[in-house]
C-alpha cells in the first residue's frame, strides 16, 4: 500500500502578476516589509503546501550547478592511479594560463574525426592537448522535443561536452576535460604530475579572442590513498536476504526526469529557453545531492519537451489544481510503461510563465502530489518560473513527490525541534535557506522511510547516457540585471546603490507612478560579480580564488557505527539498532554520498515475560485504544479493540490492524507495530520497520532454529515418543497414535461407533 496522494502547492509573491507582493524600496529606499509563508488552503485535496506572503521575509539560495558526470570520471581516471586523491593535502602549485585552440572548428563535418587541438603553457612546459568527444558521457541521453510550432532555440554545438585525449602524444597520459565552446575544467595526468585547470572567474579573453583566462594547478606526487566510501556488508544475520538488505541501505537513486516548457516559456525566454531550463534544473539537482537529505538522490533530466504555439499539450489555466491534474494526465501519455526503457521517465515538471492560483490567492507558484514518485499517473509538479530561485520551487514540489512535508506539520516539529523549522527547502515560511543544512531533519526521515519502505523501486536503475548540467555557476550567464528581468520583468534593473552585495537581489520596478526597488529577498546567483576579483557564493562577496573551494566534489565516507540503542521491548524478544553516518569525510560540492548499510538491528531482551499477563503484545496494542474516545466519537465508548489478522494482506502484517470486538468494524490504528511484534500468531518472524523478518523460535532474528516434533525450540525430536495402542468397541477397531513425552504415564483414546 502507498501513501495516499495528497495535492501540495506552493506560492509566493508576483509582482505585476497579481499584487506587487515583494518588499520594495523607493530610490532613495524606503522599504515597506512583507513576506511569504507557506499554508495549508487546499479544502478536499488532501494536505495542501503552498508559499504566501507571511510575517517573516524568505531567502532562497540557488546552489552551485556542477556536473556530476564530470566529476564521476574524474574520480575514476584518479582511482586508477595510485599517486591520486592523497589523505593530506599536497603541495601546490599555480599559475594563469590562456590555452590557445588551434584547429578551427570544433567538430568538423560528418564522417570526418572529432577532434580538438588545443596550445596549453604549463610551468615552462608547452602541452598540446588532442582531445576527443567522450563517448561514454555523450549527450545522446537528451531527448528534446518541439510540439507546436518549434522556434529555433538552437544553433550549432551545443556548450558543454565531455572530452578525452592524450597531452604531447604521450599514450600513458590522460586528459578529462569539460569544454563549454570556450573554457576548460578538468584534470591533466602527465608524466606523474596532476594537473588541474578551471577558468579564471571574471578572467579576460587572451589577444587571439580565445579562451579567457585560466587557474593552473600543480599537485606533487604523493602516496596513500584518500578517503573512501568503504562498504562492507556486516557479519552474520544482519543481512539474510537482499530485499532486507535494501531496506536499511543507502542506495544510489537516479530520478529520470522528463521537463516541459509551454509556450509562455516560449515566449518570455526565447532562444535562451534551453540553457535557462538546464540551469534551473541544475541548481534543483544540487539541492538534492547536498547531504543533509541523507540519501544518494540524482535528480537526471532525460528528456526536453517544449510546447510551442498551437500544440494541443497539457491546460495549461489560472487554477493550479486543473492545471496539475490537466499535466499529469498529458505527461502519462509520452511516457513508456517499462522502467527499463530508455525514453521512460520516473517523474514530469511542467514550468510555465502562468499566473497560477490557489483556492483564494493568486500566491501560488507551485503544486505536486505527496508521495508519488513511482505512480506514473501521479508524480508530476508544476512550477510557475519566477527566475533562477524557480530551483527551490521545483526542488521544493519533487521534495513533496518524495513524501516529504512542511516542516511545521504535526509530524516534523518533534523530529526538528525548537526553532527548527525555518530555514530549510520544505519550510513554512522561507526566510533564508541555509546553504550548510537545505533539509531538514524530518525532510531526510520521511525521504528515507519513503525509500525504505520501497516507494522508491523506479528509481534504481540508472540511465544509460545521463545529461549534463552546466558547470558554470548561474551569475556567470546571468548578471545582476538579468537576474533582476527574470524575476521582476523585462523592464526591471538591478538597484546598485543598495547594499550590502549579494545578500539579497534588489530590482528596479515602479508603484503608483514611482520608481521604487524591490526584492524577494533571494541573494543574488552564485557566481555573480560582485566587485573587482569578487563574486557571489551563497549571498557572500568572496575573492575568485576562494571560489575554486566550490568546485571540487568530495566523495563521502562511512564514518564507525554507532551504539546499540534500547530495546524495543522488556522481554518476549525486542529490537534494537545501530547506524552510522556519512560523515568521514562529509560530501561536499555535490560529491558522492557514501552507498551501504547505514543502520543494522539486532534481537534483544529474548527471554520469557513473566506469567500474569493474558494479552499478547500485539494484544495490548490494540487495547491501548480502549479509551480512546477522542478518536471514535460516533461510537458508544469504550471500545474493546483486539487484533485483526483474518482479510489483512501479507504485505499489511506490521500494521497495527484492530477490531472492535462489538461492532466487528476493524481500523488501522498505527502504521507500524512496535518493533518486536510477532508478524502473525502463527509465525516465529517479527515485525521491524513495518516489514516483517524472519527470526526463529528463539525469538533471535536471522536464527535457523525450528520447534522440533516435540513443540521445543532447536530440538532434536528426542525428547517425546510415539505411543500406539488399539481398542476393540462396536464393529470397528480404530488405532490411535499420540507423541508423549517419557515421563508420561496416562494413555487415552476415542472410539467412533459406525
């Protein structure tokens, strides 16, 4: 049984589109303060998450959009060679270069090789660079559709691509490159010396108009080995079948993502449509790679469809809820019904430029359902584009696919404590997120419950030619004015005389006739130039060398397993756990998230309760409701509530299913029973997690032993003996055969008369 679909919408302030809504600025600022809040207000949907203007002002932070894929192979190639990736930090050291290309075309015509030749001065050195597209990360894995009337958004080659090569013709060296049509990042392996090179931010073009400038980076040989991710599987029965190892285990998931445009996309971002979309989805990508949602989720656009005018896609309205429901109808229908299928997507994100509206507000800027993500009716979002902080709402809504709730909701104050529930992706009222910690604690509970309990199955298998994102931080492509346009209007302008620097974006607008600033207090892009040498990262002015600690993933590792907790029951065989965290080292900049088993259980507290007690514990479960009269008030109190086990599905056995022993009405009560609990009468197994496990009749979990012959746990059968005897009554002799222990000395038998 899933989770129950439950619609989540989100808003936020629209200026022009509704209300001004933003806080705003008159020049010289004067500033009027609002906000935006998240509420619930969707009667008859289930619960309802949305974003409206509050009493606290809200932050978003795009995150720093890096390749995956990039980084994937650079760990790679550096694992194959034994002075990569040292345990302590190497000496260094650097230098600007301007690589020169010197064929001049970057992939000349059909049928001919593909090749790019590029002039690189290192330390004294002249390295010739002979680079070829990747084949193992080509692009082919981006599927982009135009319905409708399709615009020509693209032209030529497009940024971004995956080279290899060899540097002087040496066979034995290595370059890994990502090429943007210009710059270069990557890493060099030459004649023992590991070189890395990344653009210079905010560096000038060389004389020949070529590439700008770039940071050389020069590691010294060095021995040992880097931190790992080590996974090993844990001795004994701690992991007996692979359906249970998968049930406590980090797993990679990989969230096939197919992304629409309409055509007011279209028309607001023209040829610049694609890149924008990559970028969004590239800082949304980023979110769910930080570690504090305590999984390894990649969130892979696999396929592109851009609605142009005429095309008859999904109704696209001022009601948020017609238009999610309209989408998730329209999407079904380009998806394959095979998971294994390379055009089968996992979930749908329709972005569009229209005002969506909730029940009484026009906030709206986002809606999904809770906790669909393999339904293919179901999981899908829509977003109403409101810039680059557009990354938030669609991490935000994919958050709500995933299961996840507003961290004000009953369930998550106890797991976020006081004061917890502010500054992150599912707050109730965004005033800031906190780039250290995006997720809340009950954010990463209910993700990892959702994934555990095996809502997560779609998402296993990865996609045979993921897409890359754009490497570059989203200020380099888009400038404080730009970013000003997307949000506020193709009018507006960045306000400079506002400070301080990138921790909130102030535009220009007008208000009855006035020119006035105004913001939705999101920093300004990371990578934005903020001042000479200076850029933006993560609402912080730094130097561009500081910048270069941004864009180097670090894999995570598993840090020592934790200790036993309590028991979950005094005797009659509990259970209790032991996890561990990724945490040596912690992944940084989008870095791999430690694979594995993060927690383990063991039985405890096996031996006999006392005599005395009548009920079972599942029994006493159940009869904890008795006086719960808050919960049925329609029905006479008390109730007499016992297990219910006749009609409920294998699957439904860890429930706490009861009866009410007068009306015969049965309810689940709790989702999950107490860890501990025997699954059936019947069975030895117990119930962990809500999954049943297998455990023997000693109450041990992962234990073999069996009742023998004898009814005694572990025996051998030698401790009862078969008796036989024969009586003569009636017509017919009958013959009885009854197992008695030896001590045994009283002999009975029935005859049946015919």
């Amino acid at each position: 049984m899933s989770p129950s679909p439950q619609a989540a919408e989100r808003s936020f302030p629209k200026p022009g589109r509704g209300g001004l809504g933003a806080q705003t600025a008159s020049v010289p600022p004067s500033c009027s303060t609002s906000a935006m809040s998240r509420t619930d207000s969707h009667p008859g949907r289930g619960l309802a998450g949305c974003w409206r203007w509050g009493s606290q002002p809200r932050l978003l932070l795009p995150t720093v959009p890096i390749s995956r894929l990039l980084w994937l192979l650079l760990l790679l190639l550096a694992s194959l060679l034994p002075s990569a990736w040292p345990a302590s930090p190497l000496p260094r050291e650097e230098e600007i270069v301007f690589p020169e290309k010197l064929n001049g075309s970057v992939f000349p015509g059909l049928g001919a090789p593909a090749r790019l030749l590029y002039r690189l001065p290192a330390f004294g050195e002249v390295l010739l660079l002979e680079l070829e597209q990747d084949p193992g990360v080509r692009v082919e894995g981006l599927t982009v559709q135009y319905l409708g009337q399709a615009p020509e958004l693209l032209g030529g080659a497009e940024p971004g691509t995956y080279l290899t090569g060899t540097i002087n013709g040496d066979p034995e060296s290595v370059a890994s490159l990502h090429w943007d049509g210009g710059s270069l990042l990557g890493v060099l392996q030459y004649r023992g010396t590991e070189l890395h090179i990344q653009p210079l931010e905010g560096g000038t073009p060389n004389s020949a108009g070529g590439p700008g400038a770039h940071i050389l980076r020069r590691k010294s040989p060095a021995s040992g080995q880097g931190p790992m991710c080590n996974v090993k599987a844990p001795p004994g029965n701690l992991s007996s079948s692979p359906r249970r190892a998968k049930r406590f285990a980090s797993l990679s998931r990989f969230v096939e993502t197919l992304v629409v445009a309409d055509d007011k996309m279209v028309a607001f971002h023209g040829a610049g449509l694609k890149r924008y979309l990559l970028t969004v989805m590239a800082a949304a990508a980023k979110a769910f790679k930080h570690p504090s949602i305590r999984n390894p989720v990649n969130l892979v656009v696999t396929r592109l469809v851009i609605l142009g005018p005429g095309e008859e896609g999904p109704q696209v309205g001022p009601s948020a809820a017609q238009t999610l429901r309209s989408f998730c109808a329209w999407q079904r229908g380009l998806n394959t019904p095979k998971d294994s299928d390379p055009d089968h997507f996992d979930t749908a994100i329709l972005f569009t430029r229209q005002d969506l509206c909730g029940v009484s507000t026009c906030d709206t800027l986002g809606m999904a359902d809770v906790g669909t993500v393999c339904d293919p009716a179901r999981s899908c979002a829509i977003v109403e584009d409101d810039g680059l902080q557009s990354a938030f709402t669609a991490a935000h809504e994919l958050g709500h696919v995933f299961n996840m709730l507003h961290d004000n909701s009953k369930p998550c104050v106890g797991l976020n404590g006081p004061g917890g529930t502010s500054r992150h992706v599912m707050a109730p009222v965004m005033a800031h997120v906190d780039p250290e910690e995006p997720w809340s604690p009950c954010s990463a509970r209910f993700i990892t419950d959702f994934l555990d309990n095996g809502y997560g199955h779609c998402l296993l298998d990865k996609p045979e030619a993921p897409l890359h994102l754009p490497v570059t931080f989203p200020g380099k492509d888009y400038d404080a004015d730009r970013q000003c346009q997307l949000t506020f209007g193709p009018d507006s302008r960045h306000c400079p005389q506002l400070p301080p620097p990138c921790a909130a974006l102030w535009c220009s607008g007008h208000l009855n006739g006035h020119a006035m600033c105004q913001t939705k207090h999101s920093p300004w892009a990371d990578g934005t130039p903020c001042g000479p040498s200076q850029a933006c990262m993560g609402g912080r002015c730094l130097h561009v060398d500081q910048l270069q600690d941004f864009n180097i993933p670090q894999a995570g590792g598993w840090g020592p397993w934790g200790s036993w907790g309590d028991c979950s029951r005094s005797c009659g065989g509990g259970v209790q756990f032991s996890s561990r965290d990724c945490t040596r080292p912690i992944p940084r900049n989008g870095g791999k998230y430690c694979e594995g088993r993060r927690t383990r259980f063991r039985s405890c507290n096996t031996q006999d309760c006392p005599t005395g007690s009548a009920l079972t514990f599942r029994e006493e479960q159940c009869a904890a409701y008795n006086h719960r009269t808050d919960l049925f008030k329609n029905f006479p109190g008390p109730m007499d509530w016992v297990p219910r086990y006749t009609g409920v599905a294998p699957r439904d056995q860890c429930k706490l299913t009861c009866q009410a022993r007068a009306l015969g009405y049965y309810y689940v009560l709790e989702p999950r029973v107490v860890d501990g609990t025997p699954c059936s009468p019947d069975s030895s197994s117990v119930c962990v997690q809500g999954r049943c496990i297998h455990a023997g009749c000693d109450r041990v979990i992962g234990s073999k032993k069996k009742f023998d012959k004898c009814m005694v746990c572990g025996g051998d059968g030698s401790s009862c003996s078969k008796q036989s005897g024969s009586f003569k009554k009636f017509r017919f002799i009958h013959y009885f055969f009854f197992l008695l222990p030896p001590s045994w000395t009283l002999f009975w038998a029935l005859g049946i008369q015919r």
